[in-house]
C-alpha cells in the first residue's frame, strides 16, 4: 500500500490525502456559493476580475459546471419556486430525486435554451468562456484528474472521484432536497425552505437555505447571532484585501417601542422584513390555533376526525397555500367554517400578506390598510393578535 502511493510526485500519510480532498473540495464549495451563487446569481457582491477568473478557472477543472447555465437555472428555482416549472424542487419530484440524482435535473434543465436565454443574462461572454470554458468542459475535468494522478499517483484518482462527487452531492443534492425538506426556518418564506443546520461550514454556509431565500439578494447567509456563514468570513477577507465589494446584506431589524400610529417607515419596515413578520404572526398564534384545533378534535366534525388532518390544518394556517392536496383542502375549509377563531386568524394573516403583495397601491393608502389592519387585530377579542398588531406598529 506504502509503495502504491509512492508513486507520486508527493508522498503522504494516509490522512494527507483525506486532507488535500478536503481542502480542494472546500475550494470548490466557495468557488460555487461565492462566485456562482451570491456574485454571478444574485449580484450580492463584486468581485475584483483576477478572483473572478479564478474562480471560473478552478470551477472549470473540479465541476465542468458553465457558468451561465448554473445561474439560469438557480435564478428559474428562485422564480418558479416550487412549482412544476422548478428545475429541483423535492416538493415536485420528491426527496429522493433530487438527493441523489440531482445532477441528472439539472442536466437536463441545462438544456432547456429558453431557460439560459431568459435567466442566464449578465454571465461571462468573453473569449475564454465561448471557446474553452463551455465548449471543452471534459477538458478541465481530464486536466485536473492528470494533475491529480501526477502529484499523488494512482491514488490521485480517488482523490479526483471525490473532487467530482462533491457539489453534485451537496450543492445539486443536499441543498436543493433537503434544504427544502428539513431543517428549522428563522423567517415564513412563501416556500419550504429551510436552515439544515445553523454553522454553514460543509457546503460554504449553503446551509443556511431559509435565511438565502427570506433575503434573496444578501450576501450574507448567516442572521441571527448563534449562526456561522464560512462564505461571509470569506467575502469579509476578500474585501479587507480590496478583492471583493459587498452591495448588500440583511438589513437589521429594528423595533421602536415608543411608536403607535403605523407611517411609512413601519409599511417599508414590514415590507423589508416581510418573511420576519409572517414568522412572529406564527409565533404569536401558535397556541391559539393548536388550541382551538384541540377544541375540534373533541368534535364529530367530518373531515377533522384524524390527527394528520388537523396538523395539515395547523400547517395551512401558517402557510401560504400552494401545493395543497385536495384532502387538505377540505380538511382547511371544514375548520375554517367550524371556528371563528382559526377564520379570523387564516383571513388576518391573508390580508397582511395582501399589504406587500400590491403592485398598484399607493405608499399613502398602504400606510392606511396598514393601520386599519392593526385596528381589526386589536379590536379581535384575540389575545395573541392583539399583542401580535402591537409589535408589529414598533417595527421601524
């Protein structure tokens, strides 16, 4: 075994060569939520063009991946989130599709060339991309499999398999299934995504899914103070050295107590933090509604006589409603026409969601529904809405 990996221009322990995958692995991950992900996608940041190219280049030797192709069809997943037009939604496909032949969905996206024509603008166009970085993608493959048989012999090829395996696994499949499948949610974003974990460290802070789709355009994953992006820490380096300009992150919530009347500033508040605000709605109302739901469930009410209907129930109440399936429509309607409650609370949440979803209002009528919402929410009875319409006028 000693001599079989002798047979490089650099001899290691066994753990060396765990280390250098790793590490080049690492490379990758950051090359793809730096550069493909928050730079080229979202336009969270700038980049200095020698990073940039080095990114390209590195990417072209560890993934084949054409840039345009990847930013299309991320940027379609963020339009056509969770419908049947998702390139890799688990919500359409299912779990298992995506977790492990993810990279089979995004070939064949990748072909679709209405999707690189309508989401694939403002890639790299220059020489180098048209006539070798999309033309000769098995050649940055080819060359990074000769380099790694060179420097650590034949076991360099297992080193490369692991290069090669890496995003298609994490970025194609653990991000894209799972982190709309598991995990916990800082904010109700109008999808099911989630945070799998809160240190982003594995897959660059890709992890940290939810928080990426709640504020699309930051560059910054990470939001509350026990949550660690890698990929910020690096961009925060980067911009230290003059190598990086970050345009955007995460506005800071603010609150101030002393406010009562709703104004602009609390409509472009809420507006901002949208996905904030439907999160402490759920919050604030989650005990009342897994009560009332309990006073159902002691009620020979057609439809609401098994617990996998009420949770659907509790889950529709605190979700905007797509995918629903028929059977939890029903059950939705029934307790809807059975509680004053749960309706009270299902058409307060839809009319708040209303305020941010109008393309037409004027700001001034806006600072009225606003306030008129808050009106209704503390002339409800409903304790937790009330307390609920109270917080929301100190959003600032």
């Amino acid at each position: 075994m000693q001599q079989f990996m002798q047979l490089g221009l650099i001899e290691l322990p066994w753990w060396g060569y765990v280390l250098v995958a790793l590490i080049m692995t690492h490379m990758t991950t950051v090359a793809v939520t730096i550069f493909l992900h928050r730079y080229q996608s979202h336009h969270a940041l700038k980049l200095h063009s020698m990073v940039s190219h080095c990114f390209r280049f590195w990417l072209w030797l560890t993934t084949g991946m054409v840039t345009k192709e990847w930013v299309a069809i991320h940027r379609k997943h963020h339009a056509k989130c969770e419908s049947d037009e998702d390139p890799h939604s688990p919500q359409v496909h299912g779990l298992n599709k995506v977790l492990f032949d993810g990279t089979k969905l995004y070939r064949i996206e990748a072909k679709n060339t209405a999707t690189l024509v309508k989401y694939g603008h403002g890639t790299p166009d220059d020489w180098i991309e048209r006539n070798l970085y999309s033309q000769h993608v098995v050649l940055g493959i080819g060359i990074m499999l000769t380099l790694d048989l060179v420097l650590f012999g034949p076991i360099g090829f297992l080193v490369w398999g692991i290069q090669m395996l890496w995003i298609p696994f994490f970025a194609a499949g653990v991000i894209n299934g799972v982190g709309h499948y598991y995990g916990y949610r800082n904010f109700s974003t109008n999808n099911t995504s989630t945070n799998i974990l809160p240190w982003g460290v594995i897959i660059g802070g890709e992890e940290l899914h939810n928080n990426h789709h709640a504020y699309v355009t930051s560059a910054r994953f990470s939001n509350k103070w026990w949550e660690f992006d890698i990929g910020w820490m690096y961009i925060r380096v980067l911009e230290m050295l003059g190598l990086a300009t970050v345009c955007k992150v995460t506005p800071e919530i603010r609150f101030k107590l002393t406010k009562f009347p709703c104004d602009v500033d609390t409509l472009k508040a809420v507006i901002a933090h949208r996905y904030d605000v439907l999160a402490r709605f759920a919050s604030y109302l989650n005990q009342p509604t897994i009560t009332e739901i309990h006073n159902l469930s002691t009620r020979a009410i057609p439809g609401l006589q098994d617990a996998r209907a009420l949770e659907a129930v509790r889950h529709w109440l605190q979700t905007d409603v797509g995918r629903m399936a028929e059977k939890d429509q029903v059950a939705l309607d029934q307790a809807l026409h059975s509680s004053q409650l749960l309706s009270t609370i299902y058409s307060m949440r839809q009319n708040l969601v209303a305020l941010w979803s109008s393309s037409t209002t004027s700001t001034e009528q806006l600072v009225k529904d606003l306030e008129n919402w808050c009106v209704l929410a503390e002339e409800s009875g409903i304790g937790a809405l009330q307390e609920f319409s109270r917080k929301l006028r100190c959003y600032n």
